[in-house]
C-alpha cells in the first residue's frame, strides 16, 4: 500500500520534471551491457552537455522516477530506502519545480525488464527520445518470470516500439533477436556490431598487455560515418566495451557530435566496476572482475575472454547464475563445458553451480574442483588456490556476492570502495 502510494507520487514528481525542463531520454535496455552501454553513452555527451545517468541499476518503476527527479543514486545505495529519504527526495522534488534548476539536457536511463508489462509501463510513462538495446541472448537472465525467452524479447522490444518516427533505435546489429527488432518500430533504425552492414562497424579487437604478457586492456577500431576511429580502453576487457563504445558513438553521432568529440568522449571512458574489470591480485595474479551480474550470454563471454588471455595458470571462479527458471540446469552444465578444458583450476559457489563442477569433471580431475554453497566459505580456498601469475575470473549473479571472494584475493583490499561493486552501506550491511 504505501510503495504503490509512494510510486504514484515519484510517478507525478517525475512527469512533472520531464514537462518543466523537457529534457531528452536516451533508455538502454537489454540482458547483457546495459550499464556499460549506459555509461559510454554519458561520457560521450558529457564532453558538450549536462547529462545525468540513472546510478546503479535503478531501473524500474521507483528508480526511473527517482533518477529523474535528482541525482539520488548515492544517498540510496549508501543509507537504502527510507521515510526520511523519500520525504527529502518529495521535497526537494517540490522545491525544484517552483525554483528552476540547472537541469541536465539528456538523461541517459536503464529500462529493466524483471516480470511481463515492466519496460511497456516506463515507455508509457517516461517516453524515450533514442532506444538502444544491447543484448538479448539465447536464455537471458530474468526468464523465469516470463513464458520464455521469445517473451522477454518481445518485452524488450517495447522500448523500440514505442519510439515515434522522429525518435531513433539502435541495436545489436549482431544479436538477431535484437536486430529483428527494427521490423516493429516506427523509428529511424542505426545498427552497431562487429557484422558487414552495421551503421558502425567494430573490428580489430585485441588485448593490449604489459611487458609481462598481463591484460591491460584492449585495442579495437570503430568504422562511423566513413571515417575509422581507433580506440583503446584500458582496465577493462570483452566485446560488451566495444558494443558499449559503438552505441555510444551512434548516440553521440545522433546529438550532433562530431567524430573528435566522440573519440575524445570514449577515451575518458574506463568501464565499470565488476563488468570484466582487471584488477591486481595477491602473488602478481590478475583478476578478472565480472561479478556484478551474470546471465548465461555474460557468463559465455566471461569465459571466452579468458580464454583468449595468456597467463601460466588460469583459475575460474564460478557462482550460480539465477532466475532462470527451467534453464537453469542446462545453462550451468553449458557453462561447465565450456570451462572444463579451459582452466588449471576452477571453484564454484552455490547451490546450482555444482552443475558446473559436474559437467566440467568430464573433461578436468575432479581434484582440480572445488564446490562451496556461498561465497564467505569459498574466499579462503581461492586465496590458497592462487599461484605466482595466474589469471583468475571471477563471476556470478548479484545474489551470490562474489566481489567478497575478489577483495579476498585483491592485492590492495584498501582501494575496495573505488574498484568493487556493492560496496555501499545498504550492500555491505547485507
């Protein structure tokens, strides 16, 4: 009763923002990339605007609104949902409609999709002026609420169709359920993907190393409007920075941008905490942080980055992947397939990631694998496990707060707040 009725005013405060100062929507949605894509978009027009991105994963029918209203992320994620926040976030929600703001001119927001009718209520609500839609995936994360994946898709697909003609959608040029979206939008239609006939086109992606052979990050090229944009991120790794890094530009390309604005948007551009981020461990390993989040197609590139990085040793640190209902044994023994030939060690955390250690045993000695129910019981096996410069991936759903097992074997814990995910009060109090 008294969330609906607090979401009946966040909803009023929020349209009434969207009125007042009728800034541009840009909403990223999809199963794989969202955040990064999200903050791509904002560090390319952070370089000739006033932007504000939705913080965290407020992405639904109380964080839209409340990223709308102001800048809130911080205080929610740090002291968690309150009276006293939400009386502070309605009055100066007030306060700012009477006394005029300095208000961004693009906000930059995650539309979220948890159960059927959620991203068809945001666009109703809070239209967007550019779509962009990342990823779906064979079996996407969230569909054990849904019928199954054709039904999520077709919810993700909401955010396109109801773009007007004027507006403009951009998709995955190289996942085919998200390119099939373009046939239900009225909406001027740019692609992005490593694909021949993409609007921006991403090839040559390479890691870039130390004199060590260690990841630093990675090197890969953008072919836009004619042109060719060489790129480099450093501190992070995989495909979805370069599909983050090719949306973005489209988006920046769509606001007036021009190319060297953009280039000089996407260099400030670091990546996120938890999304495939390299940090230095105990011994002079490198981790490879993916902990924030993992659906079936994140896990997959997880693994394929991995496996295509050098190191004397290679250890996979695997958590269970959750909500996906009657796919979940087959994506976890997928997922056991894929590691078992790929790594010198691997551990696994809950109850359905046995089903990894299972399916890997076929093809690594069982003494190479370890099983735990949480994350707390696993830290102390992966500090032993850690050898002199091996590779550690690390990764597995939010649920599972595996970025306890990476600040285990992190070589400096000190730096936790700046380079881990979840590390707010509300989060660490959990």
């Amino acid at each position: 009763m008294m969330q609906s009725l607090l979401q009946r005013i966040l909803t009023t405060l929020a349209q009434a923002y969207l009125a007042r100062y009728k800034p541009a929507i840009v909403a990223v949605t999809g199963n794989v990339g969202k955040t990064s894509t999200k903050e791509a978009i904002g560090a390319v027009l952070g370089t000739i605007m006033r932007v504000r991105m939705s913080g965290g994963n407020l992405n639904n029918e109380l964080g839209v609104p409340l990223s709308i209203i102001g800048d809130w992320s911080e205080e929610y994620y740090q002291k968690g949902s309150s009276f006293f926040l939400w009386a502070k976030v309605i009055t100066r929600g007030i306060i700012g409609l009477i006394f005029p703001l300095e208000y961004p001119k693009v906000l930059v927001l995650e539309y979220g999709a948890d159960h059927p009718g959620d991203i068809a209520r945001l666009v109703k609500l809070y239209k967007p002026t550019v779509g962009v839609v990342t990823a779906v995936g064979e079996i996407p994360v969230h569909v054990e609420y849904f019928s199954g994946p054709e039904a999520l898709a077709k919810e993700k697909s909401e955010l396109v169709r109801a773009l007007d003609p004027h507006s403009l959608a951009i998709l995955n040029f190289d996942d085919q359920v998200v390119l099939d979206m373009q046939t239900v939008t009225k909406a001027q239609v740019r692609t992005f993907g490593f694909g021949d006939g993409a609007s921006v086109r991403i090839s040559n992606l390479d890691l870039s190393t130390d004199d060590r052979g260690r990841p630093q990050g990675i090197n890969f090229k953008l072919h836009l409007d004619g042109s060719l944009m060489p790129m480099k991120i450093e501190g992070s790794l995989g495909r979805s920075q370069t599909y983050a890094s090719a949306a973005a530009a489209i988006v920046g390309l769509h606001f007036g941008m021009n190319l060297v604005e953009i280039n000089k948007g996407l260099l400030s551009y670091r990546g996120t905490p938890g999304r495939l981020r390299i940090i230095p461990g105990i011994r002079g390993s490198v981790i490879i942080d993916d902990t924030y989040n993992a659906a079936p197609a994140a896990m997959h590139l997880a693994l394929d980055t991995l496996r295509n990085c050098s190191a004397p040793r290679k250890v996979a640190v695997l958590g269970d992947m959750l909500e996906l209902g009657r796919y979940s044994l087959e994506v976890h023994r997928t997922a056991g397939n894929k590691v078992g030939n790929l790594v010198h060690a691997l551990v696994c955390v809950g109850e359905k990631a046995k089903f990894i250690a299972d399916s890997a045993a076929n093809q690594m000695a069982r003494e190479q694998i370890y099983t735990f129910h949480t994350s707390e019981e696993a830290k102390s096996k992966v500090q032993e496990l850690i050898k002199e410069g091996d590779l550690v991936l690390v990764k597995g759903s939010q649920g599972m707060r595996m970025e306890k097992i990476v600040e285990e074997i992190m070589a400096e814990p000190e730096r936790k707040e700046e380079l881990l995910v979840r590390q707010s009060k509300k989060w660490l109090s959990k």
